[in-house]
C-alpha cells in the first residue's frame, strides 16, 4: 500500500472514531443525573430541587431522561416538564418529605364550587406532578414512598379536608359551602390560602402522551397516579401497593392500563372516573385496562409478598363514582382480583356509560359483590338535564369463587332510565351462601344518592339482583354456594326483555331458582333448570 | 455483566425488602401469633378447602377489625373525607369516632 493511500484510510478510520465519539457524546448529553445537578440520594437531604435542576436543565436542551441512580431521595414536589423522562433506576426510592418541610408546592387557586373532592382538585401539592404537558414519561425499576400517611405529617396525605374546604365541595345531596367577595361571586379558593399539603404521588393533568412504566409506588397518598384530561396516557408494568386510591383516570382519553399489580385494601385499585375536576363535563373514552392483578391486602404485604387480607378489602376496579362526563369505548379484560370488592359499573351523575366489553376476570374471595352495575341519581354536577344512563355492555367468562352473602351481580337502573342492552355471557359464580328466609322476604328500596354497595344489605337474591333493566340477557351462567342458603338465586324486577339460556343455579328445597317478581316482560327462558321454557 | 447491573440488580433486591411484614409475631404477642397463623392458613388452605380458608379469613378480620385492634382516628378521617361527613349536628352519630370497618363502609 501507497503511503498516501494509507494515510486516507487512516483518516478515514479517524473521521469514523470522531463521528462515533460525537453520537456518543450526543447520547450522553441526552441524560442528566441528578447528582450532577447536586442531589445526594442520602435519604436525609431534600433532593427535589436539585431532581427539579435537573429536568430543567434537561428541558432547556429540547427534552431528554433525568436519571435517578440508586439511592434514597427525600424530596418535595418535583416538577415535570415536556419531553422529559423521569427515569427512576432500579435502587433509586424517592422518598416523600415530611409535611412539616414544606416541601410541597403550593396548591393552585382554584373558583368554587367543586363538585369533586379536593383530591381531585388540586395538583400541585403532588410529589411529582405535571400539567399541560407533552411527552412525559416516569420510567424505572425504582420506587416512590409517599409513606401514605392519614395527617400524621410524615408524608403523603391520604385525607384532604383542607383542601376540600378550599375547594367549596359540594356534598352530597348538598348545596356547596360557599364564601363569596363583595362581588358576590364566590371567593378563590374559598378564601382561604393556598396550602403546601402534599397528597399524591403522581399527578397529571391536561397532558398529552404520558407513560408511566416499571417504577412501584408504595403508599402514594390520596392517589398513587392520577391523571386528569389528558390524552394518550400508557400506564404498564407498574406495581403500586397503597392506603387510598390506587391509579385514578379521571376524564381521559386514549388510555391503556395493563401489566400492573395494584394493592389498595383501602380504596379502590382502578377507578375510571370523569369528574367535573377540569369546569366541564369531559367523558372518559377509548380505555384498555388488561392483564391487572387487583388485590385487597395490607399495605405493604403484596411488595413483601405476605399477602395479608386487608382489614377492608376494597382493591376493586371500579367506573365512578365521579360520572359527570360519562364513559364510552372501554375494554376490560384478563384481570385478577384477590381479597378485594368485585367490578363496579356507575354512572350516577347524569352521564351516560356505553360501549363496554368486559372479558377473561377472575374473582376470588370477594368482598360484598361481583359484579355492581348502577346508574343513580346522585347528580354531583352542575346542569345536569338527563338522568344518568348505561347501555351496551357485555360482560362474559367471568370466575368468581367465594362472593360474600350480599348477592353475587347487583344490577340497579332508574324507574325512568332503566340500563339498556345488557349481556352476561358465561358467568360462574359461586357465593359463601348464608342467606336466610327472611333475607328472601326482604323489601330492596330503590338506590338513590351515593351509591353504596351496603344501601340495602343483603339482598334478597343470593346470585343475581336485577331491577330496572331494557334487554337483558344471561347466559351459561352458573350459580351455587358454600353454605345453607335459603334466597332464590335470582331475582328481577321491572325488567323489559329478559333472556335466561341455560342458567344452573344451586337452591334449597322449595326456593325456586328464579323469582320474577315485579312487572318482567318480553320473558324467554331455555334451558334452564328449574324454569320453564317459554315458547 | 457490568459491575453496574450487579449494583442495580442487589438494589433492586434489597428495595422490595422495603415493604415491612404487617403481621410480624412478635414473641409474646398472642394476638399477632394468631393472625400469622389465621394468614398461613388461609393461604394453606384456599386450594383444598376454600370454605375453611375463608373461614380463617373471616376470623383474621374479625381479629383485625375487633375493637381496640386499630387507631380509632384512622376511621374517623376515612369517614369523615367524606363531604358533608364532618356536619355533626347533622349526623351526631358520627360524633367522635367509629370503627375503621365503619369508615369504610361509609366510603364504598
């Protein structure tokens, strides 16, 4: 070889080390440690303002990951920004400030009335929070402690009375405790001063594209995520065990949830919700929530894997209460549920709740029900002109094995709205039994208000509770129980289209399977043990 | 394997040591014995005789929701987030405190 010759190729070698070396660079430049934005990770320093450098050092250059090495950060609120991923590594924990550092941010003013908890009306008291923003992710093996206290200051609050007597809350069924200014008009914030009251975990509002993945949250507070208005949300693989709310999608679209274990013996696990937190009425549509395990244990014990039944047991997925804009486009399916309250559909603020297929479930262990589907009149919302409806839901190949006494399905319309186009395809249910005679005779009063599960007790159908339905359709459904039982094991009432195929049901001599016992037209049964066929 | 992944990897193992047993025995302590035990017999049971595990499960809440078993200002707080939940003129009932069970049951 030529000496010029080998001089270009060795220029050339040279040109590809530099070009390596700048892409590497450019990599490197993309990530910000927040050590080297002065954060000790001692678990004893207050680490947010430094994890805040960080992200805004990195939101100057266009966006990029903030890294959290392992370590223990104490941190105050931590604001996100667009285009940053807060990346959370495997042995990092950030770790909730005590109250009394004053750490949190200050709530934001907000004009009464509220319609929503305080919870749901103010963010910026979060541990880490964003608002209207794009691209935002939190990813990483590591851990957030909210250390999810009730108001013993030593982190997250799970209870929020200040803040709803900031925020006027309307209660229920009652008007809103309003001050008003010389004006007339009702006062910011109640008139009283903003608060640093940190009480969730992770808190976005109006953001676009968010994903949360991998990291854990441990005691999160009011709310271990929640997310409000916003559109493309991706929540996977996250593991949250806490003492209030779980994850809370509240007036969102475009949403997935799937892969994640959520623990909330307290409260419930998933909550859908669509309040009027942002001053409208925004539906939430186009969810997917699939492969969830939702548990009641005791904080702490699903992590430390004793799983422990929870004092409580709530850990349910549950659509409302807050239903003021409604839910449409929503699928459920392959979830688990341990030790928890069963699915719970409501739509009670005048809302509609439509176009939902629900699929692959299994229950076991069930605390008060398996399956709650209501509309109500609880109309906690402005303007509200239509009662609540609920049509198009299909719910099939559901499992679930030891329901408590309370009633296996609870279906509950309006006498005006009945809930339309109802399906339960392929149901097992087996009940711990217990009804008595006299839980057979018993008068249901209509639902009204809140609804609670409890409203009436135990039911006077051990398996199926039905009243105020258009078209409804059972079948391959199975029902039995543990202990004696003396309650039919279903039971319908102002029911217009009423299809029963090949409905087994367990029931005490001299119980009859099926009780129609108000006012059930356009009735077809097939193969039905115990109820004759219909022509 | 970098020495880095070892790192994160041992970090991660000892961030799920995290979450502290809720129910430790801890010597002469009768009362969470007996829960550990009702738990262990749950568990041990669910698969072969779901009646007798729930029954035990029955009996751990009942001992975990028995009275003096929890802080009684922890239902109080659980109710009364519940708006208009602090009125106690209007419900006197809720004067004070109630069970944790209770609270709950006001919330779901």
């Amino acid at each position: 070889m030529k000496p010029k010759n080998r001089l270009s190729i060795g220029l050339l070698c040279l040109g590809v080390f530099l070009a390596l070396l700048g892409s590497a660079r450019a990599d490197t430049s993309a990530l910000f440690n927040v050590r080297d934005h002065g954060a000790t990770g001692d678990g004893k320093t207050l680490d947010h303002l430094a994890i805040n450098k960080a992200i805004e050092a990195a939101a100057a250059t266009g966006g990029g990951t903030v890294w959290v090495p392992a370590g223990r950060y104490l941190s105050g609120s931590i604001r996100m920004k667009s285009n940053i991923e807060l990346h959370i590594d495997a042995g990092a924990v950030i770790v909730a400030a005590p109250q009394s550092a004053n750490a949190y941010d200050e709530t934001e003013e907000f004009k009464p009335p509220a319609y929503q908890d305080g919870g749901h009306t103010y963010f910026r008291n979060s541990l880490i929070y964003g608002i209207g923003l794009e691209n935002v992710s939190i990813t990483g093996h590591g851990m957030i402690d909210g250390l999810g206290a009730w108001d013993s200051g030593d982190g997250l609050f799970a209870w929020n009375p200040i803040l709803d007597r900031m925020s006027g809350c309307a209660s229920e069924g009652e008007r809103p405790v309003l001050k008003l200014g010389p004006d007339g008009k009702p006062l910011p914030n109640n008139g009283l001063p903003p608060v640093r009251r940190g009480n969730k975990a992770i808190a976005f509002k109006l953001c676009k594209n968010v994903l949360v993945r991998d990291v854990t949250i441990f005691r999160g507070g009011h709310f271990a995520l929640i997310v409000t208005g916003c559109d493309r949300v991706t929540i996977d693989n996250v593991t949250v065990d806490t003492n209030r709310d779980g994850i809370n999608v509240d007036s969102c679209r475009n949403v997935m949830i799937s892969n994640s274990r959520i623990n909330a013996p307290y409260d419930d696990a998933i909550t859908p919700k669509s309040s009027y937190a942002l001053g409208e009425h925004r539906i939430t549509e186009n969810l997917m929530i699939t492969n969830c395990l939702v548990t009641g244990y005791e904080v702490g014990s699903l992590l430390d894997g004793t799983r422990v039944p929870g004092k409580n047991q709530v850990g349910r997925i549950k659509f409302g209460t807050e239903s003021s804009g409604g839910f449409r486009n929503v699928t459920i399916t392959n979830c688990t549920f341990h030790c928890s309250m069963g699915l719970a559909l409501m739509s009670v603020d005048g809302a509609v709740l439509e176009n939902f297929t629900i699929s692959n479930i299994t229950m076991t262990d069930v605390r008060k029900y398996g399956i709650h589907i209501t509309t109500g009149t609880r109309n906690r919302s402005p303007d509200v002109t239509k009662p609540s409806r609920m049509r198009n839901v299909d719910i099939s190949n559901i499992v679930m094995d030891g329901v408590d006494k309370m009633a296996g399905i609870i279906i509950t319309g309006i006498p005006e709205q009945p809930i339309e186009n109802l399906r339960l395809e392929n149901i097992r249910l087996i009940t711990r039994g217990g009804g008595t005679r006299k839980d057979a005779q018993k008068e249901i009063p209509e639902q009204g208000g809140y609804p609670k599960a409890v409203w009436a007790g135990d039911l006077s159908a051990y398996g199926i509770f039905a009243r105020h339905v258009k078209n409804l359709e059972l079948s391959d459904i199975s029902i039995t129980y543990e202990r004696p039982e003396f309650r039919p094991a279903a039971r319908f009432y102002n029911i217009d289209g009423l299809r029963l195929v090949n409905l087994n049901a367990q029931v005490a001599e001299g119980v009859n399977v099926a009780e129609f016992a108000s006012d059930v037209r356009r009735l077809v049964v097939r193969d039905s043990a115990g109820i004759p066929n219909t022509q | 394997m970098s020495g880095r992944f070892l790192a994160a990897l041992a970090a991660t193992a000892a961030l799920f040591q995290l979450g502290t047993p809720v129910v430790s025995a801890a010597p002469g302590d009768a009362r969470e014995r007996e829960l550990t035990r009702l738990t262990d017999d749950y568990y041990r049971l669910l698969g072969a005789d779901p009646v007798a595990a729930r029954a035990a499960r029955d009996r751990h809440t009942a001992l975990v929701n028995g009275p003096g078993a929890q802080p009684p200002f922890f239902s109080y707080m659980l109710g009364s987030q519940w708006p208009g939940a602090l009125n106690e003129e209007k419900f006197p009932s809720r004067k004070g405190t109630f069970s944790q069970f209770q609270g709950c049951e006001i919330m779901v």
